[in-house]
C-alpha cells in the first residue's frame, strides 16, 4: 500500500503509463482518508462552536417567553443562525477538498484507463462531474443560508423544507463522479503490452 501511495503522489501530474487495479484503489483509499481528515478537521470544530454559540443565544433570548414552543423556537433559530454564519467557511473547506480530490486523482485514473486500453480522455467525464458540482457549491450554501435565515421554527415541516430545497444538481454530479471513477477504475488490466506501455505499476 505505501509502494502505491508514493507512487501515485511521485507521479501526481504523469498521466503516462500503467496503474494496475490494486495499485490504483489503495492510491485512491489514500487521498479518500486525506481529504476527509482535512474536512473533519476544519468543520467538525466550526459546527461544534456554532452549536454551542447557537444554544446559548438562544437559550438568552428565550428566557422570559411563556409559552415552551416560542422558546424552543428562539433556540432553534438562533442556532440557525449561528450555523448560517458558518456556512461561508464551510464552502470553502468543500471547495479545497475537492480541488484536492480532482488534482490527486487526475493522473492515476489517467494510468488506469491505459492499463485495461482505454485512452486517457475518458478521465474527463468524471472530472467535468466533479467541476461542475463544485461549481455549484456557493450557489448551494447561500440558498442553504438564506433558507435557515427566514425558516419558520414554529412549523415541524420547515426543516424538511429547507433540506428538500437548498440542495440542487450539484451533489447529485458528485455521485455520478465517483461512480464513474468505479465503473472505469475497476475495468480489467489489459494481459501484456498495450499501446500505452509494457506493463503496470503493482503495488
């Protein structure tokens, strides 16, 4: 697993040659535990912070009110709140992540896609999935925010409204992405030499 590991990252912009499967999927295993450590890294604490911000402003504007469904409700919107001011930091964090995922993998796919004979432009479709869906990202969290900020928290109903509308094409084409790296990435090697080289890289 290391063997791929450095592998992939000596060759991360040499789309040239062959990447067996094996190689290839603990490579892809690699910067999957990378990117999600870099993602929980940076939001788990923000959202923590934003919680707990929340709950106490909440729990402040809410002292006084007779009636408990007026109180709850002042808490759950002063958390969204809290949580919509976050939102920002959190686009950013996803954008990086996915920049991160896109370079990583761009040039072992490539490698891949030689090793069962198929031409390296085939990459391209899951990249352009994984473009576009990152492209809808600022669209996606200012709809998310603006659905959190005028959200009645009186309503059971207006969470499963705002999960239902802030949410568009964009994680849909992420899914198409890493579907698409699994269809071609688990494609057979091509047995001897092909057109692009002599033999893959084993891990």
């Amino acid at each position: 697993m290391l063997d791929a590991i450095k592998h992939g990252l000596t060759n991360l912009f040499n789309g040239q040659g062959r990447d067996a499967r094996q190689a290839f999927w603990f490579y892809v295993l690699f910067i999957y535990i990378v990117t999600t450590a870099i993602s929980m890294a940076v939001s788990l604490p923000l959202t923590l912070e934003s919680v707990f911000t929340g709950i106490q402003q909440g729990i402040a504007q809410g002292q006084g009110q007779q009636d408990p469904a007026v109180a709850q409700a002042a808490v759950q919107a002063a958390m969204a709140g809290s949580m919509g001011r976050m939102i920002p930091a959190m686009m950013w964090v996803s954008l990086i992540v996915g920049v991160i995922m896109l370079v990583g993998l761009a040039a072992s796919l490539v490698r891949r896609l030689h090793d069962s004979d198929l031409s390296g432009w085939w990459a391209l479709l899951p990249g352009a999935c994984q473009v576009v869906s990152m492209a809808s990202v600022p669209t996606m969290m200012n709809s998310m925010q603006h659905q959190m900020e005028t959200m009645d928290y009186t309503n059971p109903m207006a969470g499963f409204s705002m999960v239902s509308g802030a949410f568009g094409v964009g994680p849909l084409l992420a899914w198409v992405a890493i579907g698409l790296v699994v269809i071609l990435g688990v494609r057979k090697s091509t047995p001897g030499p092909n057109r692009f080289g002599d033999a893959p890289f084993v891990a």
